[in-house]
C-alpha cells in the first residue's frame, strides 16, 4: 500500500510538471509566431538600408556627398537587429 501511495504521489507530481511545461510551451510558441509576425517588416527595412547604403557608396565614390554616414548606421542597427530576432527564432524553435 505504501508503495502504490508513492507512485500515485509521484504520477501526481509528474502530471503537475508536465501541465506547466505544456503551458510553457504555449507560452514559447505564442512568442515565436510574435517574432515570425515581426520579421517580415524587419527584412524589409534590413532591404531598404542595404539598398540606400549600397546608393550612398556609389554617391559617395562618385563624389557626391548625401547620408552615407547615416544610412551605414542605419543599416548596421537593422542589420544588428535581424540578427537578434533570427538568434531568439532559432533558439525558440
């Protein structure tokens, strides 16, 4: 009898832990379909920079001065940023 008390404890035990990992779970893939939502808008500015930046290096080499500077910082921080999101996908799924 002591024996099936402690496997009805443990069962218990292991039923509680398995309904909050589950919620976890929901939890971790409502985030991540969060991310996935918010990537596509992120390209598209990761796009738009690279492609200012990529005019900009042109201007510049061709002696016209614009927002070269300013376009590279741009694009380093959606660049930084792409990263970071793609990081935290990787690491939720």
């Amino acid at each position: 009898m002591d024996m099936l008390s402690e496997k009805e404890e443990e069962s218990s035990k292991l039923d509680i832990e398995l309904a909050e990992l589950q919620a976890a779970i929901k939890a971790k893939e409502q985030i991540l379909a969060h991310l996935h939502d918010e990537l596509p808008p992120l390209r598209s500015q990761r796009d738009r920079a690279i492609a200012d930046a990529e005019h900009s290096k042109r201007r510049q080499a061709q002696g016209i001065s614009g927002l070269g500077d300013e376009l590279e910082e741009r694009g380093r921080w959606l660049k930084g940023v792409d990263t970071t999101l793609r990081g935290m996908l990787e690491a939720g799924a």
